[in-house]
C-alpha cells in the first residue's frame, strides 16, 4: 500500500453500513475538516424542481467551458452536496467545468430507483437550462466517485436508450457497477480499508431495498454497451470494485466506445479523499485533465 495512504488506516472506522446514522457522521465530520477549492468560481446551491425537488450545489468557474454532473460516493446511503464540497470543488477547480454535485436521496430511507430518478432529473434539467448555466449542451458530462461512478454509467445508458440529452462524457471512478459481487476482487478483498465486500454487499442490500437489480442499478448487468459516450474509469489496487470496473472498461472497449483506464497502485477505495497524499493530488489532477480535455471545443 502507498506509504502515505498507510499511515491513515489506524484512524479509519471498520469499514461497515450496519450504523448508517454513525457512518453519516464520520464522513460529515471528514468532509467538515477539509477546504474546499472555490477562488476563481462562483458557487450557489439551487433546488431542481423534480418530485421531490433535488438540491444541487453549483460550481461556475469564471472562465468554464462544459459542464459535468457530478455524482458523490457512499454507497448510495452516504453523503450530500455539503459533504461532497470539499471534492466537488476540487473537481470544479481542476477541469474549469460548471460542476453541478447532486443530492440525490440516500438508501435506505430511499431505496432504488430514487437516487437515479434524482440524477435523472439533473441530467434533463442541465440540458434544458444550459443557457442561463452558461454552459454548450453539447458539452455535459456525467461523473461520480463509487455510487456516484455507477449512477453517471447508468446514466449514459439510459440517455443511450431514450435518446436522452446527449452525452459527451462518462467520468467512473471506482465505481459501484455490479450487484452480484462475484468477481476476484469483490470475494478476496474482505479486510480491506474503508470498503470491503461485507460492506459492499450491504450497500447494495441498501440501494435495492429487496427489488432485483436491472442494468440501471448494476450497469455490469446491461447486455449492451454500444454507442455510449467516451469514458474515463479509474480503479483502485485494494477496492472489491476493482475487478467489475476493469470487465466494464473492456466491454466497453470491446463495443468500440474509446477508454482511458487508469488502475491506481498501492491505493483503496476512497483513498483519494485523503488529500495530503500524493497519489490522491494526482487522481484529482486527472480527474481535472482528463474533463477538461473531454469538454474542449
């Protein structure tokens, strides 16, 4: 494991959803002790009128071209547009992208399909008001980190399948694409920091609410991955989502969709909110390279 990412594992909880109320906290409290990156933009949080309304909170650099959607982890039952500040911003700040962090309701108060309605209505919302955003509709990405990498996949499937808003971009960071947890990496990593299978398995018992996964939950489960948007995948060494990630990026690349895939060695799931890290400042510069050149004209 990266030496400096070691050194934080002592103080990270057992990597367990059986509290949520606890696991809210911890990541409330993480998040409270990290700036945020927000010179040079404006930022404001608004409310997209859905049923229920979905809180946003936007980020305009002064100079942006494109915009993404961002999506935050926590295993659909954790996190929120004010947890998600220090991150969102970071992202805002190293693409020059209109960042729009969604609140998507949580699990397991809100189980699926709540979360993807609430992005869904986002996504519609940024293409229809992309004027008074400021941004091109032709250039909107989707990205998120875990839960938020597997709603940003699952919307570009279904924007593939209603001929929805188009997509330009797909950003998938560790993300959470598959239910059945069947793979190497989902059945071996069971000690692992922050994220491990027992805890993924009661993420996903959490987001489905006992309702059969369909590719809008699990995206690893669609059949087809054709003519979807460019994208972005980014895995870390010790994550049960590293092995479900990679299968995606070659399915996609097998569908003829271009890739960029990114495996980060001697890092685990979440380990990029530890910003004191190198290798953490790197992903994020990336994250910011890669948007930035996906949304150029």
């Amino acid at each position: 494991m990266d030496p400096e990412l070691e050194a934080f594992v002592p103080f990270f909880p057992k990597a367990e959803l059986t509290d949520v109320v606890q696991e809210r906290r911890f990541l409330a409290e993480l998040a409270a002790g990290i700036p945020a990156e927000t010179g040079g933009m404006d930022v404001e949080d608004l409310v997209v009128p859905a049923d229920p309304g979905v809180p946003v909170r936007v980020y305009r650099p002064h100079d942006a071209q494109g915009a993404v959607i961002w999506m935050h982890g926590g295993g659909w039952v954790l996190g929120d547009v004010v947890t998600e500040h220090p991150w969102a911003s970071r992202v805002a700040a190293r693409s020059n992208a209109v960042t729009i962090s969604v609140g998507y309701r949580l699990a397991p108060e809100n189980p699926y399909p709540a979360a993807f309605d609430d992005a869904w209505a986002v996504l519609n919302w940024v293409h229809d008001h992309a004027d008074e955003l400021g941004v091109d509709p032709g250039r909107i990405a989707v990205g998120g980190h875990s839960a938020g990498g597997g709603l940003a996949a699952a919307l570009a499937l279904k924007a593939r399948d209603e001929q929805g808003p188009p997509i330009r971009f797909q950003l998938l960071h560790q993300p959470g694409l598959d239910d059945r947890l069947s793979t190497w990496s989902a059945r071996h990593f069971t000690d692992t920091p922050w994220y491990n299978r027992a805890k993924a398995a009661l993420a996903w018992q959490h987001y489905l609410g006992g309702r059969p996964a369909d590719p809008y939950a699990a995206p690893a489960r669609a059949d087809d991955l054709s003519d979807l948007p460019p994208a972005y995948v980014a895995t870390a060494e010790y994550c049960p989502n590293r092995d479900e990630d990679l299968a995606y990026a070659m399915r996609l690349m097998q569908a003829d969709v271009q890739v960029e895939l990114h495996q980060w060695p001697g890092t685990f799931h979440g380990s990029q909110a530890l910003l004191s890290a190198d290798v953490s400042q790197r992903q994020f510069a990336e994250i910011g390279d890669v948007l930035r050149r996906a949304l150029a004209g």
